[in-house]
C-alpha cells in the first residue's frame, strides 16, 4: 500500500452553513475541486485589480451556494461578478472632477495591478505545481498496484496449472482400470518437458502392513531389483523402513533421473509429509505442504509438495470414515518455489519491484518461502528475511494472500532500489507558462479558462472511459490466455484424437492424441479432407452423415456405426482399425464447426471378444459342474446309506467282542461315514441353491426367522443360545435363499463358540438401494486376514477335531445372496466374536417394501 499524501484541509472549511466567503477562505463543502480553485483565484485578483480595493468586503467576496455547484455555475457567477465590478469602474469614472485627478487615479491603479498580477502568478503557480504534484503520486500509486497485481496473477495461475496438472493424474487413476509405470510416464511425459518447475510427479499407492511384501516382490520383478520400502533415518541416511500398519511409498515416479532416492520411499514416515497426506486423505481435497528441502541437484532451492487423493469406487464419500476406507492413494507433485515464481514472473516486465512470499500457515521462523530482488547486499536467510519482515510495511507496499491446497502464502511486493516510476518532468512548468502568459490580457484569460474546463472536463471523461476499457481489455486478454492455456493442456494430455472440420469438411484442428492414433503430424493434415483418415467405403456415406449432422438441431451425439457398418479409420501407412466417435457442433455465428473424438477400440473390441468367449466357456462349465456335483451327491446317497447303515449294526453287534483296535477301527469307520453322509447333504444342498426357479415374492423376514428358530430349536436348547432380533421387514425375495442364509448363519454362531452361551442378534438397517440386514455373535471370532477365505467352499480354518464341519455352510450363504441380487460379508477380529452383513436389493415397487 501507498501512504496517503493528501493535504490536511482548513478548519475554516468546517462550517457547511456559511454562504458568503472571501476566495481565500472558501468552504470545503462546496466541493471545488484543486482546478477550478487556481481559475476562480486569478480572476477574481485580477479582475479586483481593474478598480482600487472596495472599501467593504461584500463588494470584493464571491457569493456561493452551499450546495455542490458545477463548474459551468461558478465560471456563470465570476463572470457577473466581473460585469458588476467593471460598471462600478464606469461609474466612477464618469464622476471625476478632472483629467489631472484621473490621472492621478490610474497611477495609483498602476501598483494594485501590478502587486495583484503578481499575486495571481504566484497563486496559480502554487496551486498548478500542487495539483500536479498529487495526481502523479496517484498516478505511481496506481501504477504500482497495476504492476504488482499482474506479478501476484501472473503467481496464482503458476499454482492453478500445477492444481491442475495433480487432478488430471487423480482422473487417470479413478478411471482406468490399471495402470502400469510406462503408462504414468507417457502421460506426464508433456507436462514435465514444458514445466521446469517440477521436481517429480508421483504416485504413491496405500499399501498394508500385511502386503508389504507381496508389494515389494511385485516391484523387484517388473525391473526394480533393489526395491525396499525406505524411511530418512537418523543422520539423514535412507534406510529400510521399519514395520507399520500401512505405507505410503512412492512407487511411480517421473522424472526418474534426479529422484532415485524417492523410490519406495514412505511418505507417512517425514512427519512434513504424513500431516498433509492425512489432511488430503480426510477432506479428500488436495493440500500442500509446509517448505521441505529438495534433493541437491534442485539447486538447494527450497520446494513444496501437493497430494491428490484417489479413490476407489464412485465418489470419494461424504464422511472421513468413508474416505479413509475407500483411499488408493496419492497423486503427489513436487515442485521448486523459485523455478515456479521465476516462470510465472517471465514476461510481467516487473524486475524493478521486489518480490517476497511467506507461508502464514507454517510456525514462526519457517515461513521464508522466496525473495526476487535486485539488491545484490540483500540476504537470504529465514532469520534475516523475518527481521526485515516488518519493514516491508513501511512505505509503498503491495501484498495479496494467495490459497495453495489449504495453506496461505502471503505475497509483498515492494519498489526495489532501481525502481522507476512513472510520470514526472517538469513538462507541466511548460503549461503553467502557457497559462501565465495569458493572463495578462483579462478577456482573453476568461474566455481561455472557459474553453479550457470544457476540454478538460472532455479529456477527463475520455481518460477514465480509456482507462476502464484499458483494464476490461487487460483482464479479458488474462481470462482468455487462462483459457487458451487450459485448453491447450487438455487437448495435449488428451489420449483421444479430437478432431474439428468447417464446413467444406476441410480439418482445422489436430490434437497430438490424433497423431498417435493416425500417424499424421497436424501440419500434414490441416486443410484437408477428413476423407484422408477414412477408408474409400466409409468416405461417401461419411460425407452425407455429417451433412445431416450440421442440419439437426441436436449438439452432440455418438455415432456407432455408417451404412450399417462398424466405423474405421484409416493410418497413415494405411492400417483400417476400428473407432469410436462422439461428435459435437458448434455455431460460430456465420459458420459451423463440427468436432469429433476418435478413440481406437481395437485392444476393447479384442479384450471383448476374449471376454464373451470367456464368460460363454465360464458359463457353460459352471453349468456343468453343477449338473455333475448334484448328480454325483444324489448317486452316491444309495451306497452310502448302506456304508452307514452296516457299519452301525457292526458297532451294534461286536463292540466288545472283539479286541480294542477292532473296537477303535468300527468307531472310525462309523465316523467317517457320517462325515461323509454329511458332506454330501451339505454338497448337494450346495448344487440345489439357485436350481429351481428364484421368485420374487414378498417375505415376511420376521416371520421367516420365527420358523427357522423353530428348526433349530433342539441345537438352540442343547447350546443354550440366545438369539434376539430387531423388527423385520417385508421384502421382495425368494424366502427359501433367505432361509438358508438365516440357518446356516445362526448354525455357524452356535458350532465356533468360546465355551459361553452363544448369543446371536439379528438386525437391519435400510439403504437408499437395499436392505442390510447383520447377524453379531459372541463366538470365537476370525482373523481380518482371513474373511475373503471363508466364503469359499470346503475351506475351513479349524480341523475338523476342534470344531466339526464340511467348509460348505457359508459358500452357501454367498451362492444364495447372489442369487438375490445382494452382497455379503463379515467383520470380525480373533477372539471378539463376528458380525455377518447381507444385502437384499429394494424392489422397485416400494409399496412392497414398507418393512420396520
């Protein structure tokens, strides 16, 4: 900011109610500005000197109104002020006695004019001098702030691509399937060559505890022998990292060259880093760090970092448990402060102004981010600059607090020794002659000052309609460069080819995403045909489709086929290959412009080739294993009946009158047959699940459990269970599938208990898509590790001499679920009991589903 350099204005200008004052002494309240008080004055002394001094004040004081008065007013009022004056002249001229006492009298007229001219010299010289003096201290004010605005925009628009840059990396992880190092590099391979700001962009995934290994295994064998997860160790060595819950270690990192020691290396092990990763983490917005120290090949400049989160699924949730859960990880950017300001100051023509940005957000002594000064004696020091911090106030100043992922970086801008200032000379003294010149002849002055405030009144109203067309100009030409300066990153980190046509279908625009797809660099294909990149067959057909494109009145619309026909492009060394096209029209007033974006969908149309012969072998095999384990369970229920039932009446009839190891062997045999009799019940009840037609009907779910209970009832009494519920509702759904999901679940409760009383609650909760229903028991609980596991068929976790079973009771649970459109799973910890969670879709007829 500048001081204000405005005159203290006279007490005697306090009194709005005075009407009547001598020039000298005229009232503020009329509001006059510094211009027309240098013309009233001199024409008021001069015309005063055309008479003698009157002998009362009244005939030399100028009447005014109280009120704001134009200029064209006061000028009205002087002049009949000056016709009053000059008739009284006459008159008493006409009264003389005698030539000689006429004489005498213009004499004594000679010394007032004479001392009066001089007077309304020095006035106007006093008065011009001062009002120029204060229009050029307005006019370096406002140019400083122009010039240190544009350095501070110039600044913000640096932070805003590199923003930019992170949420298009986040955009690529969120909706490509997988992607692989080479895939990272190619993407950012643009930004880095056009931005020498940045020290590395990365991505560091989530990786557990639990699949550290796994992760680091997975590195070493795509090329990275010597991959460890690493941390800053004592002394600043970078060493193995030691065992944590989780790890953020960066595993994507471009450039390589320069920043080898950040590869694996854990971010939630520098606790700069680990307290803006958990903000990022937490509101899901990107957040910067405070200062850090770059590697020694940055030029020892200091940097900053920004993580972006990713998220799996849709959305990123509305709550910090939700984001937490659903985190992949980070898009990261680390980039130098003074290769940023320094390629954002390029160009502003402002390296006379001295430059200064602190982080506020950063404690006390920490908060020296950047200094651009021509004074070679400055130093840079985090102490010197906080010491000189105050100074920076005093004086013309210009500071703006700029937002950087949730920190705040305080701008200053100061004039620097070499700093030149605009205006100034002494042009005006040239003018102030001009003027002093005419005043001598009284007529010709008034009719000059007349003409003068018109054309100055004009040229004031043209210079602030110029100056506010100058800043609309200059503020629409930044809007537009911010425009174009998004648009071009889009269009050149875009994988697509974009393609735009005028009306003779003649290219006008060729993205480097085109290039890649059809092999032409753009000064090869603008102005041409777009038949260039279509086969022969496709071009007539392509030509009558965007004719009747251009006139429907429809803006954008995917074309799937022409002539009945897959669309094709054409490369450069004539190769056809299948595209997807979405194109769009657009008006530009008399002319239209049509652009198209082409993707090749070879690698999808194979992969879906691939995938529907997969899914038909899937399908037709699963069909079989079905057929075949619920024939080769109800064939083998005869024989091994017959198993069983002889060797119960062997264990019947000999027990005891054999020797011990007969005894022993009988038992065995009995018991395996039983388990066997079992396993194929369970594996038959397996193969049934889902064969007979599934009905959607409506299920009273608290009526179902009743019955359930009831067919458990002998194991619930024999276990002393307890099993509660809360109200259930009626759903849409097949009551057998939730039957089985109700029985083998209480089943399970009962069988995996810890030595108390088993105790089962039954609960439901509803969703905006389904119904969630939750069984919690007390037993003995599984191991996180392992919840995936137990959902498969036959596997177990226990032998069968702990707790008995066939492995099939919960493979059955999710066969049924899925059948029911829903989702189930399990939350658990080893030793804490478990609480299983299963989804029934809400029909679409809500009426059905009044439930609770």
């Amino acid at each position: 900011m500048w001081p204000s350099s405005s005159p203290q204005r006279s007490n005697a200008a306090s009194n709005p109610t005075s009407q009547t004052r001598l020039v000298k002494s005229l009232p503020e309240t009329l509001r006059i500005d510094r211009f027309r008080l240098v013309h009233v004055s001199s024409i008021c002394l001069l015309s005063e000197a055309t008479h003698f001094w009157p002998t009362a004040p009244e005939q030399i004081s100028l009447r005014l109104p109280a009120s704001r008065l134009s200029r064209r007013n006061t000028m009205i009022q002087a002049r009949k002020h000056l016709h009053a004056i000059a008739s009284k002249k006459r008159r008493m001229s006409a009264h003389g006695d005698d030539a000689a006492a006429s004489g005498a009298s213009s004499e004594m007229r000679f010394w007032p004019v004479a001392l009066l001219l001089a007077a309304a010299v020095a006035v106007s010289g006093v008065a011009f001098d001062f009002v120029l003096r204060g229009d050029q201290h307005r006019l370096e004010e406002v140019a400083f702030e122009q010039r240190a605005s544009t350095q501070v925009a110039a600044i913000q628009r640096g932070i805003d691509r590199n923003l930019e840059l992170l949420v298009s990396i986040e955009g690529l992880f969120s909706v490509a399937d997988q992607i692989d190092r080479d895939d990272f590099r190619v993407f950012v391979n643009t930004s880095l060559s056009r931005r020498p700001d940045i020290q590395a962009l990365e991505w560091i995934p989530r990786v557990s505890g639990a699949d550290r290994t796994s992760f680091e295994d997975t590195a070493q064998a795509v090329g990275f022998a010597d991959f460890q997860i690493t941390e800053r160790q004592a002394g600043g060595l970078i060493g193995v990292r030691s065992q944590h819950s989780e790890y953020y270690p960066a595993y994507f990192v471009a450039p390589v060259k320069g920043n080898e020691a950040a590869m694996g290396f854990d971010f939630a092990s520098d606790p700069v880093m680990l307290e803006a990763l958990e903000a990022a983490r937490d509101t899901g917005e990107p957040v910067a760090t405070a200062r850090i120290t770059l590697a020694p090949d940055a030029g020892q400049q200091p940097g900053f970092a920004i993580f972006h989160p990713v998220y799996r699924e849709a959305g990123r949730g509305d709550s910090v448990s939700e984001r937490i859960e659903k985190l992949e990880g980070f898009a990261v950017g680390v980039f130098r402060i003074d290769d940023m300001a320094s390629a954002a100051l390029q160009g502003t023509e402002a390296h006379d102004i001295d430059l200064y940005i602190f982080d506020e957000s950063a404690p006390q002594g920490q908060r020296f981010l950047y200094l651009r000064s021509r004074d070679d004696k400055q130093t840079v020091d985090d102490s010197s600059i906080e010491q000189q911090r105050g100074m920076l106030s005093a004086g013309p100043y210009h500071s703006a607090m700029l937002d950087v992922g949730g920190r705040k970086w305080l701008v200053m801008s100061k004039p620097g020794p070499d700093y030149v200032s605009v205006g100034g000379g002494w042009d005006h003294w040239g003018v102030l002659s001009a003027g002093l010149a005419l005043t001598g002849l009284l007529a010709a002055f008034a009719a000059f000052r007349i003409r003068a405030e018109q054309e100055l009144r004009r040229t004031t109203v043209s210079r602030d309609l110029l100056s506010e067309e100058v800043a609309q100009r200059r503020s629409a030409e930044e809007k537009l460069q911010t425009a174009q300066d998004r648009l071009s990153g889009i269009l050149d980190t875009a994988e697509d080819a974009i393609v735009s046509i005028d009306e003779s279908n003649r290219i006008t625009l060729f993205n480097i995403g085109a290039t890649k797809i059809f092999g032409y660099q753009p000064d090869e294909v603008m102005g041409r045909p777009l038949d260039l990149l279509l086969p022969t067959r496709f071009q007539r057909d392509d030509d009558k489709h965007v004719q009747r494109f251009a006139a429907s009145p429809i803006v954008a619309r995917e074309i799937e086929d022409l002539a009945g026909a897959s669309i094709h492009g054409r490369h450069k060394n004539g190769k056809e290959f299948p595209i997807e096209a979405t194109v769009s029209q657009l008006d530009l007033g008399s002319e239209s412009v049509l652009t198209a974006i082409l993707r090749d969908v070879t690698e999808r149309e194979r992969l879906e080739q691939r995938l529907a012969e997969r899914v038909e072998d899937l399908g037709r095999s699963n069909a079989e294993l079905e057929q075949f384990a619920y024939v080769a369970s109800h064939d083998l229920q005869a024989p091994l009946r017959s198993v069983v039932g002889f060797s119960t009446m062997l264990a019947e009839d000999y027990v005891g009158q054999l020797d011990n190891d007969a005894d022993e062997l009988i038992s065995h045999t009995v018991n395996a047959a039983l388990r066997m009799q079992q396993l194929i019940d369970d594996l038959l009840a397996y193969s049934r699940v889902g064969r007979k037609t599934i009905r959607d009907e409506r299920t009273d779910c608290e009526a179902l459990l009743e019955q359930e209970l009831e067919d458990l009832s002998v194991t619930i009494r024999e276990t002393k269970t307890i099993v509660t519920h809360d109200p259930l509702p009626v759903v849409v759904g097949d009551a057998t599938l939730i039957g089985q999901v109700f029985r083998n679940l209480i089943n399970n409760a009962m069988l995996y208990r810890n030595g108390k009383s088993p105790t089962v609650h039954v609960g439901v909760r509803k969703s905006e898509q389904e119904w969630i229903f939750s069984l919690q028991d007390n037993g003995i609980g599984i191991d996180p590790q392992y919840v995936e596991r137990i959902f498969v068929i036959f596997q177990r976790l226990h032998s069968n001499e702990e707790y008995s079973g066939t492995g099939i009771g919960l493979a059955i649970c999710r066969k049924a679920v899925a059948h029911l459109g829903g989702r189930i799973w399990v939350h658990s910890q080893l030793g804490e009991g478990a609480t299983f969670y299963f989804t029934v879709p809400i029909a679409i007829d809500d009426a059905l589903t009044h439930g609770l």
